[in-house]
C-alpha cells in the first residue's frame, strides 16, 4: 500500500480529539460521535496514570495548542485583516463553527480525507451551520496532483486576500521528509496571496526535557493506538525554524504554549513546554 493511501488510519483520532473539545466547552454537542465517547471513557485510566504517575497530562497539551492556534488566528483576523481561513485536516474540530459564528464576514474552509470531510458536511450541514461562506473539501495532503490535491483545494480562494491556512493534530502522524514535502507545496501556494500564514503544532525532539521519557512512551501509545507511528520533529526551536525555512517559509516563530497558559486561560504549568506552535509567512 502507498504512503498516499494509508493515512487514512489516522481518522480515527479526529472522534477523540473531537470529544476533548467538547469536555472544555469548546464544541457543541453535535460534534460528539459515539465512537469519540467510547475512546475517551477507555483511555481515561491511561490519561489518568499518564497524569499522577509521569506528570503528563494530555488534554493540557490538547488545550494548549488548540487554544494557542486560536489566539494567533485571532489576532490575524483583528489586526491582520485576514478574511479567508483554510483548516485542512479539520476532523471534528469545532473552530470553524466557531469562528465564523464569531466573524460572520469570514469565508472558512474546511478539508480532510474524503471520508472525513463527508462526515464532516453532513456534521455541520444538518446543523444548519454552512452557507456560501462555510464550506468543507475533500483533501489529501500527499496528493501532489488531482481533484483532492491543495492545488485544487486554494482554487476557490481569493488571490487577492490574506489568507490563514491551519492544521492541527496532523504533522506528526508523517515522517519528516514526507511533511517537509507538503510544507514546500504548501509554501509554494502561499507564496500566490499577498500575506499568508501558516499555523500548525509539533511534538519536537526535546531529548534533555525532563520528561522525555514520558513523551516517548506517549507517542509510542500514540503510534500503537492509530496503527502508525508519531515520530518527534526537529531537536529544538531553531532547528524547526531552519525547517520551516528550507521548505520557502521567511518569517517563522515558534511558539511555547505553556508560556502562556495565563493568557489562554489555562492552569499555569510548572515544566517547559512539550508542545510548539509554529506561525510561519511566505
Ligand atoms: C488527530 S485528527 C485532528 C483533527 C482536528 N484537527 C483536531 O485537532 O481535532 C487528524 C486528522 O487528520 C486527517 N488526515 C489524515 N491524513 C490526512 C491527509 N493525508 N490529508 C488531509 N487530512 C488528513 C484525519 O482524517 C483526521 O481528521
């Protein structure tokens, strides 16, 4: 089977991140799937240990990144005027919904795998909740041609606008040089607005963190959990920089959400972070 074609295994996980969302408030209800609730109740013993024995605690991590990814959208659209926003690898996630509840002048396009974009317009649409401005594709991100392609995807966008493009939960599912891969088609499309950003998150390789360990035995959960595996990208800031900047992005920051768990509204953490938001521009 092609790398293409089996990344598919990774949907699943979208029930469950989909549920977090709505445990903190941040989704409706109809954004719960039976499935999400089912993995979230068999998992709990695990986050539970995961959290008093190692110190690790999952859903913190989820909530930082989320709402990190948030703010920095916010912000582009207060004060960088951008009106066009692409979330691909959307799952369930409940930030288009919420978004262009909030900025109703916004035009939000979500994207996933076939499958999951379905689930997802069927979702949102039996809601009542999409329009012209509200819409969902289909998308793979390994796809370098073809109808599910990004090529395909940014059609439909205004040039002439800033745009945002977002994926969150996606980038450590691939080995780095098939991610690195997406990134410079990525870069490439960008380069065609008159501003964009990218906003994503990524689980570095932060070997000397004190809970190292922990994080491995993780991601290894992860991997087993998903039926793939989740390896850690670059060995700190500057090296994702570099990263970003070899696969055409200019301008990359990297941010550490547990720096700023005041601001997002979340308990203060008393370890550096092992979670990094990236907003990089073309
Ligand atoms: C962990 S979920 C994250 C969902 C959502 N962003 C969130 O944070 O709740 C990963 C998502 O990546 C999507 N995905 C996996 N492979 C993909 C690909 N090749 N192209 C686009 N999306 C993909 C899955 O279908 C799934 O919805």
């Amino acid at each position: 089977m092609s790398a293409r074609a089996s990344s598919a295994h990774i949907s699943p996980s979208a029930h469950y991140t989909g549920y977090v969302w709505y445990r903190h408030r941040l989704a409706e209800p109809a954004f719960v799937t039976g499935f999400g609730r089912l993995v979230h109740g068999l998992l709990s013993p695990i986050a539970w240990g995961a959290r008093v024995g190692f110190g690790l605690d999952i859903e913190q991590f989820l909530l930082q990144r989320h709402l990190q990814i948030d703010a920095q959208l916010t912000a582009a659209i207060e004060r960088g005027g951008v009106c066009q926003v692409v979330e691909i690898a959307c799952g369930l996630s409940p930030r288009g919904r919420r978004f262009s509840q909030r900025y109703p002048q916004l035009r939000y396009l979500e994207a996933d795998l076939p499958l999951m974009a379905a689930r997802k317009r069927l979702l949102l649409g039996g809601q009542g909740w999409l329009g012209s401005r509200h819409r969902v594709r289909a998308v793979d991100i390994l796809a370098e041609d073809g109808a599910a392609s990004l090529a395909a995807l940014f059609a439909e966008l205004d040039r002439r606008k800033p745009l945002v493009v977002i994926t969150e939960g996606l980038v450590n599912y691939f080995e780095l040089a098939l991610i690195e891969s997406f990134w410079t088609r990525l870069a490439d499309q960008l380069r065609q607005f008159p501003s964009a950003t990218y906003l994503t998150e990524l689980y570095p390789d932060l070997r000397e963190h004190p809970r190292y360990r922990q994080l491995r035995w993780g991601v290894g959960l992860i991997g087993r959990l998903t039926r793939g595996s989740y390896p850690l990208h670059y060995r700190d800031d500057q090296a994702i920089e570099l990263g970003f900047k070899n696969c055409g992005f200019r301008e990359v920051a990297v941010l550490d959400p547990s720096r700023a768990s005041q601001a997002l509204g979340l308990a203060p953490c008393n370890s550096a972070g092992l979670v990094r938001v990236i907003e990089a521009r073309v």
